[in-house]
C-alpha cells in the first residue's frame, strides 16, 4: 500500500519540478518526485511511531493531504505550467511518441520517455540485482536483517526512492493513479501461482510485458485510453487468477464422499 | 470580504443548497468514516472511492446525460462488487490486505478510466461534467441532486445513529456479538452498503480520488480528542462540516479551484493540530507529560539515594556524592538539586545537604513505597526477594496515598521488608 500511497503523493513534487525546470524533461521533476517520495515515507512514519496513529489511517491522510496539495498547486499555477489535470490522471502514452530527443546535432534518436524507460530499467534491476540478498531479507524478516547487522532502514528508504522514482519516469506515460496497478497487479497475480521469489520476479516481469502489449492493442481496437486499458487487461488477469486458484483446489483434491478406511 | 457576506448570508438560494449539501454530506461520511477506522478498515473507503468510477461512467453512458439516479446506481454497484471482490479475495487468496486493496482500486480505476475516454471520443456535449465527478465541484450541486444527496446522507445518519449499539459491537468486538446472537454478517452487510453510499454521495462535491479523505480523516482527528463514541462522532461530524463548509467557500471565491481538495486540505489540516495539540494524547502533551515524569522520577532518586546514605549513619552527605552517584546525569542532576532546594526539600551548605523536615518526610515515603511493594510482592505474589527491586523501582513513583493505605493495611503495618531493612515511618528517628 505505500506504493499507493507514494504514487499520489509525489505529485506536488512534480508540478513544483515543472514550475522550477519550466518543462518536463528537468532533473528538478525528479528530484522533487523523489524528495516528496521520502517525505512520505518519513510522515506515514511518523505518525506511526510519534503520534500513535493506526497505520492505515496515517497511509490513507498523507498521500490524500499531499494530492490534494498537488491538485491545488496544479490549478494555481496552470497558466504557467503545461500540466493539467487529466495528464495526472491518466497520462498519454499516445502523445509521447511526438516528444522526440533531438541531439544538437539535429539528429533525431526517437521517443525521449523510452530513454527514460530503458534508464528506469537499468537502474531498478541494477538494485535488485546488487541488493538482492539484503531486499530478500529485510522484507521478509526485517529484525532479523537488524540483527546480523544489515541497515534496514536505510535499505526500506532505498526501495522506497526507487518506488518513487519508478512512478515518477512512469508519470507522464500512465498517469499518478494507473501507476500502482502496473506495480502492485503483477507481482500480485504472479504471487497466486508461485512460491518461489526468483520465479515470481520473473513471473511479474512476463505478466508485465504482456499486460502492456496486450493492453496496447485493445486499446487501439476500441479507441480508448492506453493506460487504462492496460490496467484493465491487468485486472482481468489477476481476478481470473484468483478465480481459477480459488476453484482449483476443489476439483483437483476435494472429494464429496470420504475415502474408505484403510482396512487391515 | 463582499464575497465573504455574500456567501455566508445565503443570499443566493444555490449557495444555501450547496451548503447544506455539504454538510450533510460531511457529518455522513464522518459517521460512516468513523465507524470503519475503529474497525481499522480506513484503506477500504479508499479502494471503494476509486472503485465508484466505471459505475458512474456506465450510469452516464446507459442515461446519456447526468441523471443523477443512473449516476448514483451505477456508482453504488459498482462499489458493491469492489467490496465484495475485495472480501472474495481475502478468503481466497493468500494475498496480504494492502495488496488486495491497491490491486482492487487501481483496477476498477482503470476500467473507469477506459470508460471515461469511450465517452470523452463519443463526443457527447453533457460529458464535461464527469470530470467533476474525478475532483468533485460542490458549486454544481443543484437542488435535485441536493434531494439526492441529502436524502442518503440523512438515510445514512439515521441509520448508524438507531443501530449504534449494533455497529458499535461489530466494530469493537463482532465475535462477542455474534456469541450473544447477533446476526454479524447481516450487520457488516448493511454496514458495507452504508460505506458504499457514503463515497457515492461524496463524489459530487469532493471527487473520487479524495473522497476517502473524508472517510479516514476526521475519524483519525477526533480520536485524539475523546475515548467516548458518542462525543466521537459529534467530534468527527463537526471536523468534517465545518472544513467542508470553507473548502465550499475557497472554491466559490477562486471559481477555477476543485472543491475537493480544499476540503482534503483544511481536514488534513484539522488532523495534525489534532496530533500534535491535542491534550492528553497529542505528541506534544505527551512529551510534556513524559518530560515531567522523567523529571518527578530522577527527583525521587536523589532523594532517596540521600536517604540511603543518612541510614548509613552519616550526618550529612556531601553534594560531589550524589554527582557520582548519577554519571553522565550531571546537568540534570544538577538541575533537580536547585528544584529540591527551592521546593524546600533540601539545603545545601558548603556542599553538604541535608534533609528539612519536609523532605525527609518525602524521601521517607519514597523510601516506603518502595519496600512496601516489594514486601507485598514477596508475601503475596510469593516472587524471590531478589527479584522485587526492579518492580518497586518503578511502582514507587506512581504508587498513590490510598493504595499505600491499602498495602499498609494488608501487610498490618510491617517493620520490616524482604531484604530486612527497615519500612521507615514519619515517627520514626532518623
């Protein structure tokens, strides 16, 4: 639920970033995306710990408050910044093949998000890759990575800036809500047919790579919004996963009438 | 200010609905909000808020304008099957809760969304409107949306104020309810229906995506407030009205603003005044009440080591003793020793203290309460003498006159305690 959270809560970070940067290639959007992701974090924190306040509620009042926050910014400031309202709903992935990185050249190198992308990409497999064991651990049993001397704060905040800079490149393509479901809904239905963590990642990745096509393409059938449709193709799955799993078990193993004792 | 009189003097007929809609409104969903944070299901207004969207697009495109009955049905349904899905799910599946929930809500956001650019490509004149249902605009409320609207929010009031005793136990212990013959899953039902409608009035005015700001909240606020659920509510229907009512007014005097989340901010607002003001459970009344104990006990400490040290049988005890006696306290230390003095607990004299009469009778009690307690948890609760101390360490500070009557008179006024030192008495010599 923090990814929730932190998706909707670095948008005041991002149209402060594009009210600084005037545009929305600057390194300002993601600096304050990501700094507004860590003061999430530390505030859900807070009002946990400090102020003795249950963890949902302190979830569900932050990320509303900083949204809120956001919207407002968005429409004071929305002759001076080219961000409007459905743009964070929703983004538009259709629009972005027009953003094209030029060099000074004047060479054309293609779309600058799928740059982002690929840097997106790098960098979070990067992490994993490297921190692999410590992630495993500390999201599994945080107390024991403090007591064999792992940092797990520090690495929760880690995840935490790479949950919210993942939003932030995703921002401009899916929008701030639709963001959560491409990174809660695989990991989740992949979670309903496999045990095993190295299998789940990849998993997640396949179901990731198909919701996007999948949902690329009917998009373009009915004439509608790519992300949305997406995250609806992603929905379909996971409810048909869970719907299958949870029948499963009945026609495989369960018997209406007992077995006979064994007799001797 | 023109604006301000204006406004608040109902001149314009609209503006009374408006806010009369809102408070309605407010005070419903703080009631309904409420009730689920003491459930500790705050997240799922949240998932229900987003769920509402393809309900309210579906209801627009079968009625082709924005009827609010179709609007309010295709939401209510739509929020049904969220919350159904969700509890489905939960029994299942293994999934953990907040997994469950964004999954839900990110969903059923996404198919409204895709509904929502079906209709915005339909090109339909009325579908300008539906945006107002994302960040809500209370200024649009009209009079037969207000009959709506209002009419559930009272429906909703009504209700969790006759069945109070009903969502009380289901919130606070539904096994005993259902021990004693409630029917539990008839009450949650009717509980999760008043959710639902409580987020489908609330999109008009605030928007989907903040409405569970509203829910969560002035709930969470108010709690700091009062341990009573009646007062509770009163505490959370009035936070809810009253931002709702100048988030009206900010989005009435700047026209281009989204009621929402001005609604969101003065509510937010309200929460952390409460977090951090509020007495008794407020961060800084509880730093001031922990800064004040820590104070109290550290007093009673050098206290009573000065006590230990005259039973020892020294006549006076040298200040640079009691420094020793606490290292690394120091400047505390030497900040209780001035507090002792001008209380008139204690004198010092060239750095030697002694005792007034005052104070040897305080440290005497501490001293008292002290192996008092541990005489009762020797005798009575049979534990070891050796492992009394560190209970009676902490009781001595918070042990009050009347239960120290109490233990003097289940023990018959003991001399001695388990490590056969003397319980000292203000009769007694020094």
């Amino acid at each position: 639920m923090t990814g929730d959270a932190i998706s909707h809560a670095v948008l005041p970070g991002i149209v402060i970033g594009f009210f600084v940067s005037g545009s929305q290639r600057g390194l300002e959007v993601i600096i304050g995306a990501g700094l507004l992701g860590i003061l999430t974090t530390l505030i859900i924190n807070w009002l946990k710990t400090k102020a003795k306040v249950q963890l949902d509620a302190s979830i569900g009042i932050t990320f509303t408050l900083l949204f809120a926050i956001g919207i407002i910014l968005i429409n004071m400031l929305a002759y001076k910044v080219d961000l409007d309202q459905e743009c964070v709903l929703y983004g538009e992935i259709a629009y972005l093949p027009i953003d094209l990185w030029i060099t000074d050249a004047g060479f054309s190198m293609g779309p600058r998000i799928t740059y982002l992308a690929i840097l997106n990409l790098v960098l979070v497999s990067g992490f994993i890759f490297l921190l692999y064991k410590e992630l495993s651990i500390t999201s599994f049993d945080e107390n024991f990575g403090i007591v064999i001397g792992l940092p797990a704060g520090a690495i929760n905040l880690a995840l935490m800036s790479m949950v919210s800079y993942t939003t932030v490149s995703s921002f401009e393509a899916v929008g701030a809500i639709l963001v959560v479901a491409l990174l809660v809904v695989p990991p989740a239905t992949a979670f309903l047919w496999t045990k095993k963590l190295t299998s789940l990642i990849k998993l997640t990745c396949g179901l990731g790579i198909f919701i996007a096509l999948a949902g690329y393409y009917l998009a373009y059938v009915v004439d509608s919004s790519i992300a949305g449709m997406m995250v609806a193709v992603g929905g379909v799955v996971f409810l048909g996963s869970a719907l299958i799993k949870s029948i499963r078990p009945n026609l495989l193993f369960g018997t209406s009438a007992p077995g006979k004792p064994l007799e001797i | 200010m023109s604006d301000f009189v204006y406004f608040f003097t109902f001149q314009d007929a609209s503006i009374a609905f408006v806010v009369i809609g809102i408070i309605l409104l407010g005070i419903g969903s703080a009631y309904v909000g409420t009730y689920s944070f003491l459930d500790k299901k705050a997240l799922l207004g949240d998932a229900i808020s987003h769920a509402v969207l393809p309900g309210i697009c579906l209801g627009f495109m079968l009625a082709g304008e924005k009827n609010p009955i179709y609007i309010v049905s295709g939401a209510f349904l739509s929020g049904a099957l969220a919350t159904f899905l969700t509890s489905w799910l939960k029994s299942n599946t293994r999934l953990s809760d907040d997994a469950i929930i964004a999954s839900i809500l990110s969903i059923f956001f996404g198919f409204g969304i895709v509904f929502l650019t079906v209709i915005q490509k339909s090109g339909n004149p009325e579908m300008a409107g539906l945006n107002q249902f994302i960040f809500g605009n209370a200024i649009a409320i009209l009079e037969e949306d207000l009959y709506i609207y209002g009419g559930l929010a009272i429906l909703i009031i009504i209700t969790l104020s006759v069945f109070r005793k009903e969502f009380s136990m289901l919130v606070f212990n539904a096994d005993f309810g259902k021990s004693i013959g409630y029917p539990m899953g008839a009450i949650r039902l009717v509980f999760n229906v008043l959710m639902i409608l409580a987020v489908v009035i609330g999109i008009q005015a605030i928007g989907v995506v903040l409405m569970a700001a509203l829910l969560i909240a002035p709930g969470a606020a108010a709690r700091f407030w009062t341990d009573n659920l009646g007062k509770l509510l009163l505490i959370a229907g009035a936070f809810s009205a009253i931002s709702g009512i100048i988030g009206t007014y900010v989005s009435f005097v700047i026209p281009q603003m989204p009621t929402g989340p001005w609604v969101v901010v003065f509510l937010s607002i309200f929460a952390f005044v409460s977090f951090l003001f509020a007495p008794k459970k407020g961060v800084l009344s509880r730093f001031v009440a922990r800064k004040h104990y820590l104070k109290k006990t550290h007093q009673d400490h050098l206290l009573k080591s000065i006590f230990h040290g005259l039973e020892g049988g020294k006549k006076t005890f040298a200040i640079e003793e009691i420094y020793e006696a606490f290292p690394y306290k120091k400047k505390d230390t030497r900040h209780t020793i001035t507090n002792l003095i001008s209380d008139n607990l204690i004198t010092v004299d060239q750095g030697l203290i002694t005792f007034t009469p005052k104070g040897k009778s305080e440290a005497k009690r501490i001293v008292r309460l002290h192996r008092l307690w541990e005489l009762y948890l020797n005798e009575y609760m049979n534990i070891a003498p050796d492992h009394v101390h560190d209970s009676a360490e902490k009781l001595e500070h918070i042990l009050t006159p009347e239960l120290e009557a109490l233990l003097e008179n289940r023990l018959n006024y003991p001399k001695l305690d388990p490590h056969q030192e003397t319980i000292p008495r203000d009769t007694d010599e020094l």
